[in-house]
C-alpha cells in the first residue's frame, strides 16, 4: 500500500482529521488537530509527543523517527495520558519525508465512553463512521420511526434470541472447559505458555514461568514492555524487528531465539514460538506461544562445535581406534594427512601399526602395547614413517576413552611431529659445544650468569682450574666466598654490581683496579651485561679485559696533559704581556712620526712625507695585528654566563653599527625565522659580525649589497645561512679563507689582516658547530654554520 500524500494545511486537515497531529524529525510536536487539542489541553506545540502518548501497539526498542517511520501504513494505537482514551490509526511520512503525522480518530469502547469525553458532532470528520451513527441519534424523528422499526424486529427476534440465549451457555460451558484445559496444559508443560493481548498490551503468563524462570507464580499478567525490558541488551534489535516484521506481513507463525532474564538477573537461552491472531482487516490483535529454554542444549552445541573444530583444525595428528582386537581405525583427521600422506579411506580399518618401521624405537613400542594390555595411558616418542617412506619424528600419547559403566570404547592417539625438534636439539647442542668452545679460548676473563647470580658458564681465564671452574657451576660469590673462607665482602660488592646492572637493563661497567701475585698495580675492565626476552632476565654475562697497558698510558698522558695546560698558560700570559708590551713602542713609532710630520712638513718633500705614511701605517697594521691575534687566542676563553639571545636584536645591534656604510652603498639585510638560542652572546654577535661585515666589504662594485640571514631548525641544532650578492670566492679558496692570516686580495684594495674568518671558526667549533661556504665567483656567496641545541634551547 503507497503512502498518502498530504499537505499541512492546518484548515484542510482540520476537515479531514480533527484528531491529526505532525512531529518534527526529533519528535517534537509542531501542529495540532483543533479536535485533540480540545480533548486534551495540555498538548502545545513544542512539547514531545512521548510526554502526552504511549505506544501500545506495535511495541518498538526505539522510540525515534527512523524507527516510528518505518511502521507507516500499519495500524496503530496510542493512549492519552491524560483522558485516558486510544486512538487507532497510522503514521505518514509528510513535508518530503522529514515529518511524521498521525492521521485517525478516537476509539471508545461505548457510547458511555464517547458522551464522558465532553467531544460533540463537530468534533469528529464527516465522514467517520460514529459521526453517522451520532447524526442519526440526533434526529427525533428518526429515532422515533427507527425505535418503531427495532420493537419490531426485537419481537420477531425474541424467539431466536432466546435460541442464542442457549447457545451461549453451551458455547460458554465450552469456553470454560477449553480454558480448563489451558490452565491444566499450562501446568503439565515445561514450556513457558504467553498469550498477549497485542491491543492492551498485557501478556498472560503461564506456571511455567515459574517453574522455568523463578518468577513469581501469581504474577501471571505483565505488560508487554516488561517483557521487553527482560530481554538482553545485545538482543532487543533483532527480536523487535523480527517481531514487528511478522505483525506487520501475513505471518501466523513467529519465532525467534533471545537471551531472556531470569529472576535471579541471570539469563537464559530461549526458543520463543508464537501464533498470531488477527482480525477481519488483517491486523495483529493477539498473539499466544510458549518459551522454551534452550540454555544447556546450546552450551551442548557450541561445546560440541568446539570440539569438532578443535578435532578437526588442530595441528596435531589425531588418530581414533575402536578398543577390539586389532585396534581398527575408525577417525583420522585432516592433521594425519598432511602429516603421513594417507587418505582417510586408505587407513579406515587397519592397525595403526601400519606407520612403524625399522628405526622405530622398539622400547617405546613395548611401551605401549603394554599400556595398551593395560587400559592405561602412555606418552613416549618414536619414528614413524610416511606414505612415500620419509622418517619422522613423533611425540605420541595414547588415552583410553570408557563409557557410563567405565568399559574402554575407544582409544585417541595424539601424534605430534616433533622432527624439527630433535633436528633443533642437535643444533643447540653442536651450538652450545661451539660457543663454549669460542668462549673458553677467549682471552679475556668471561663468565655467564643465571637470573639468581649463580654460575651457568666460567672460562679458563676466569677460573683456570678445571675443578674448581666444574665446582662453581650452579654456585653464586658467597659460596665462593665460604668456600675460599672469605669475607663476604667481595660477595657483596659482586652482587650489588649485578642488581645495578639487572635494574638498569642496560651494560654496567667499571674499573677493577688491585695487585696481582707479583705486587704490580693490575688495571681490569669488568663489564656485566644483561639479556632480556620479552622483558624477562634470561642470563647475564660478564668479562673483565685486562687494561693495564691502556691505564699506564692513560696515566701518562693525564700527566702530559697537566703540563700542557700549565704550558699553555704560561703562553696565554706571555701572548698577553707581549702584545701588551709591543703595543706600547708602536704607539711611540706612529705619535713622533706624526709629530715628526707636522714640525717638519714645510722641510719635507713629498718623498719623505710618503715615507712617514708608509711607516705609520705599518705600525697602525701591527697593531690590529697585534690586536687580532689577541682576540684569537682569546676565543673560547668566555667569561660571561650563557643567557637567551635573540638573535634579530643580534643582526639590529649590527645593522647600526654599519648604519652609514649601509646607506651609502644602499645596501639591503633581510631576515627570516631567526631564532632565539641559549648560549653566550659576545661570541655569537662577533660572528655574525664577521661575515657581515665581509659581506658588506667586499661588494661589487657599482652593485647595491644585499644580505639575506635565515635560519633552520635541524634535529639537534639550529643551521644558519647568510647569503650575499657580492664579489663571490672562488672554488679553491673554499678552505683557505678560514686560515689565519690568510686573505684573496691586497692590502691596499681592501683593509684588515686576514685573520676575521679564522675567529669565526674557531668560535663555531668550540660551540660544537661546523662551518662552511658555497660561492659563484664575481656573483656571491652563501656562508653556512650550525650551533647546537642547548638547554633552554631545546
């Protein structure tokens, strides 16, 4: 049946179905039918429509709009809160599918009901069926000749009715009887019987709830959502949709399987059988069945199911045999073919001795004949031998199976092919004797130790004698130490030594230092290492490795170092007095020889004046030489604290110190993601003033200077790049220029002494960072250099 199509035309439904009202997706009342609202005052737009109705039939899980549309078309009834009256009806999907509205009409149960609701003529559609009966009641005339036309027919009737009259006790008597006999049926099964009276909504409850579920034997009338709420959460879905699928198609017959609650909260396993009633039109009005507990047969089942996969899956060779004599095969699993190679038909009937040949262990074949002889169970491993003649390998147990009166029926033989096993065994063992064998002609002291400390494995270098290296297997230090009686103070240590090295999960090492036999200062590195699986202490080895030699020279050259430092420092002092001192005399060669110039200057030729220059700016490039070679000396030498440094104010502070030579070249510094970093700033800004200030120096000529900083954040460190578009370098000057002392032009093309980038360098790598330089000649360079991460500036 398609649905209707209407409108929401508040008047036309009005007319049609005074009773009608709409919802909204999420079931909020958005128009009321005038009829309704008078009936019940209290419904108002807005509200939800489950505050003012319940659902009695059908019975749903859900009560939202993708469920209640899904029942359009099928009759539907509802009850009022607040009157108390049903309404029969149905849904429909209106306003494009996204609103539900109820379209039907009050149901009473008798003119009593009708004229107590206070409704009227006008309240109900014209062309509902009780308005008619109503229109016709209202006419005194009609009632007169109508009330004529029923004494006459009750007259006519009399006869009959008393006829019906008789009837009717028969048919009671009948219906007593047959209801009799439902109650003793009710009693007598073991199946819960139901009946649900699918328009009220109660559900009739027979003995056998009582006796199956434990709930209380008078209480044998629920409500169909009682029953619903017993049912177990994973469950509702399926059994609700089943259930509405067959009240709403033809069906008479329904059942489904569900989890149901007992009275103890526990739950039990049912089939649940139903017959459905329906009236006239094909609607479902009542519904009878029986619930049967189906708990165990279903644990039966799975276990039964579980079983036969375990059977039948299995990696292990199964192998069933009847207990006669001669121990016929009767079951053989997938696992046996594909071990053997035998078909199942091949090997039904016949002894499984079938599978034994020359190698086969003849102890273990004893073994189990006699087990056999017996009744007992046997476990032991043999060869056996394939279809196409291949030896394995098999762990066999064989267990008896007996019945009620304890007879053995049959015997299961578990076969597992274990030749990877034994192949392995003779492995590990060939391996164990090998790396013994590697170990023990290790020159290093080495020892293996269990998760207890004891001893599982010592070398000839550890323990020299072969008896007293056998004694201590198994054993741990203060068994040593009682033995050697000792104080257990060396045991102690040792075992401290070895919980760091287990709790730590990581190599613990130190230094053995002690005399040997001959009084000599001996130097050991002892190394315990823990090995884990799967977060479990498996074994510890330990090896000491005689340091001496290495310590000696360690020794000497802290020593040398010492007197190194002490040396250096003296130079540092000398450098210092030096320079100090030298700067003195040329401060007095450049002051009279200016001075010189001046008393002089009318005397002098140009000769003379030229050679007074020359010799004052000698002396003045002595002095930054001087100078120079100071501050290179002094690098790494910082006494300032580290702090954050920004290092845009950096490039700010040498901006303004270039102010005018960057305006009179209309020159160009650009910035991008500078960091901030931690480190000391003096340092730092002496470097970016360095290849600035090259940078800014050595232009090309008639060509504005740009200069472009960035920085790139590597994994441990910052990358910086300072780019400029000046005279550039070329490829076989890349390393040279970092060398003290060391420039690519004149002395009269360009100032300085060579000795600025060598600062440089040696500044990046006391801070741990590298630097270098990419260039095109006559085009420009990119200067690159790293600063680790440090501290805050992680």
């Amino acid at each position: 049946m398609e649905s209707l199509t209407f409108t929401l035309d508040h008047d036309a439904l009005d007319r049609i179905f005074p009773f009608h009202f709409v919802l909204d997706d999420g079931l909020k009342i958005i128009q009321i039918g005038k009829s309704l609202a008078k009936l019940d005052d209290t419904i108002v737009v807005g509200s939800g429509w489950n505050d003012h109705f319940t659902m009695l039939r059908p019975g749903l899980e859900k009560m939202d709009f993708d469920h209640l549309s899904k029942i359009c078309n099928h009759l539907l009834i509802i009850k009022n809160h607040k009157t108390e009256i049903h309404f029969q009806g149905q849904w429909e999907l209106v306003g494009e599918g996204t609103k539900l509205m109820f379209v039907g009409a009050p149901w009473f149960g008798s003119t009593k009901e009708l004229n107590e609701s206070g409704l009227g003529l006008k309240d109900f559609a014209p062309h509902n069926p009780m308005i008619n009966l109503l229109h016709r009641l209202n006419s005194e005339e009609l009632v007169v000749d109508e009330l004529k036309t029923a004494v006459g027919k009750i007259s006519k009737q009399k006869d009959a009715l008393l006829l019906s009259e008789q009837k009717l006790k028969s048919v009671s008597a009948s219906l007593e009887e047959s209801n009799r006999r439902y109650e003793y049926m009710s009693k007598a099964t073991s199946e819960a019987i139901w009946d649900w009276n699918i328009l009220s909504g109660d559900v009739y409850q027979g003995d056998g709830f009582s006796k199956t579920f434990g709930y209380d034997s008078n209480e044998q009338i629920i409500h169909v959502d009682t029953w619903g709420s017993r049912l177990h959460k994973d469950d509702i879905s399926g059994v609700m949709q089943s259930l509405e699928s067959c009240l709403a198609s033809n069906e008479s017959h329904w059942n489904c399987q569900y989890r149901y609650k007992k009275a103890d909260d526990t739950y039990a396993t049912v089939s649940d059988n139903g017959y459905v009633i329906r009236d006239a039109y094909g609607n479902a009005i009542r519904m009878v069945g029986a619930l049967m507990d189906i708990t165990k047969q279903k644990e039966e089942e799975v276990q039964m199911r579980l079983l036969q996969s375990v059977v039948k899956n299995t990696q292990d060779s199964i192998v069933i045999t009847e207990a006669g004599e001669g121990y016929p095969i009767v079951y053989v699993n997938d696992s046996f073919t594909k071990l053997t190679g035998y078909k199942s038909e091949e090997v039904m009937g016949k002894n499984p001795k079938f599978l034994q040949g020359p190698e086969s262990n003849s102890n273990a074949i004893e073994r189990i004949k006699s087990s056999l002889h017996k009744g007992e169970f046997v476990e032991t491993e043999t060869i056996n031998y394939k279809k196409n003649g291949e030896q394995y390998w098999v762990s066999l147990s064989i267990n008896p199976i007996k019945n009620e009166k304890e007879d053995i029926t049959h015997w299961v033989a578990i076969e597992r092919d274990i030749t990877p096993f034994r192949k392995l065994s003779e492995e590990i063992a060939s391996q164990k004797q090998f790396f013994e064998d590697i170990l023990g002609n290790i020159p290093s002291d080495i020892a293996v130790f269990d998760d207890q400390h004891r001893y599982i494995f010592l070398n000839k270098f550890a323990v020299s004698d072969p008896e007293m290296r056998s004694w201590m297997i198994g054993k741990n230090d203060f068994d040593y130490c009682r033995f050697r009686n000792i104080d257990d103070s060396l045991a102690l240590r040792r075992r401290e030594l070895f919980n760091k090295a287990v709790d730590s999960k990581e190599k613990h090492q130190w230094v053995d230092e002690h005399r040997d036999k001959e009084g000599n200062t001996k130097f050991v590195l002892r190394i315990l290492y823990p090995y884990f699986e799967n977060d479990k202490l498996m074994f510890v080895i330990g090896y000491g490795i005689d340091i001496t030699e290495r310590k000696q020279i360690e020794i000497q050259l802290t020593e040398a170092l010492q007197t190194v430092k002490k040396t250096n420092s003296e130079l540092e002092q000398f450098a210092y007095v030096a320079s100090h001192d030298l700067q003195e005399p040329l401060r007095m060669v450049t002051s009279f020889l200016t001075q010189l110039e001046k008393k002089y200057a009318e005397k002098l030729d140009e000769r003379a004046k030229e050679y007074i220059h020359f010799a004052v700016d000698g002396a003045k490039r002595m002095r930054q030489i001087i100078l120079d070679l100071l501050e290179f000396s002094r690098v790494g030498k910082q006494s300032e604290q580290k702090k954050e440094i920004d290092i845009n104010d950096i490039v700010s502070e040498i901006q303004l110190l270039h102010h005018e030579q960057i305006n009179e070249l209309k020159g160009v510094i650009k910035t991008k993601n500078l960091p901030v970093i931690f480190g000391h700033r003096t340092p730092i800004r002496q470097v970016f003033q360095n290849i600035i200030g090259n940078a800014l120096k050595y232009h090309r000529e008639g060509v504005a200077p740009e200069i472009e900083i960035e920085a790139i954040p590597l994994k441990d460190r910052w990358q910086f790049k300072i780019s400029d578009n000046g005279l550039g370098i070329e490829n076989e000057y890349f390393d040279k220029i970092f060398e003290i002392f060391q420039r690519l032009h004149n002395k009269e093309e360009y100032s300085g002494t060579g000795i600025g980038l060598a600062i440089t360098k040696k500044i990046i790598e006391n801070m741990g960072g590298k630097i270098w330089v990419s260039s095109v000649y006559v085009k420009g360079s990119n200067f690159y250099f790293t600063i680790p991460f440090h501290e805050k500036n992680t």
